[in-house]
C-alpha cells in the first residue's frame, strides 16, 4: 500500500473535527419534546458524513474522497443563496481541497 499523502491526512482530520464540530453546535437544535425538525436531522446526516468522509478517506478508500468532494460541492450550491464572500469562501475551498485530493499522488494512494 502507498504511503499516504500528508495533504490526505491533514483534509481527513480536518473534516473529521468540522464534522464533530458541528455535530455538537446542531444538536443544540435537537428539541425533542417539541418535535424533531426535519432540517435539523439533515444538517446533522451531513455532519456526520464529513466525518465519515474523513474516516475512510484515512483508510484510503476512493469513494470517500469523490463524497467529500460532493459533500463541499453542495455547500458551495447551498452558499450561492448567502453572501458573495461566503460563497467565494465555499467555492475556493472546493478548488483547494479538490486539487490536494485529485492529485496524482493522492490517485495513487486512493487507487492501491
């Protein structure tokens, strides 16, 4: 197995703790005795896929680098609803993250 790419480790953990991060601020929203919102169980099903995504990506598997980067596509959509400079923000963090993770080495560690 090839070593893995310290870009890959550094995008993995930060998406884990991104992940975890917001695991713990939405399930502030969870307000159980008033009925679970139905957008609040999506925001916290997207949380935990980022952390899932940094999980797997770790191990090397290939999906989980392609769902990561849909996971960032979809809030790039999501913040062309918001401010300008959130979705430059957004947009400019899928560029950087999709060129870490479609690099040849990262092809190859993500491929053995």
């Amino acid at each position: 197995m090839n070593k893995r790419p310290i870009s890959v480790t550094v995008i993995s953990w930060l998406f884990i703790a991104a992940g975890v991060v917001g695991l713990v601020y939405h399930s502030t929203e969870l307000n159980l005795a008033g009925g679970v919102q139905p957008e609040t169980i999506w925001v916290l099903a997207l949380r935990l896929l980022a952390v899932l995504c940094g999980i797997f990506m770790l191990r090397g598997h290939n999906w989980a680098r392609w769902v990561l980067l849909a996971w960032i596509a979809y809030h790039v959509v999501l913040s062309a609803f918001h401010s300008p400079a959130e979705f430059a923000m957004h947009a400019a963090l899928l560029v950087i993250v999709a060129w870490f993770l479609l690099r040849k080495r990262a092809a190859e560690y993500f491929h053995s």
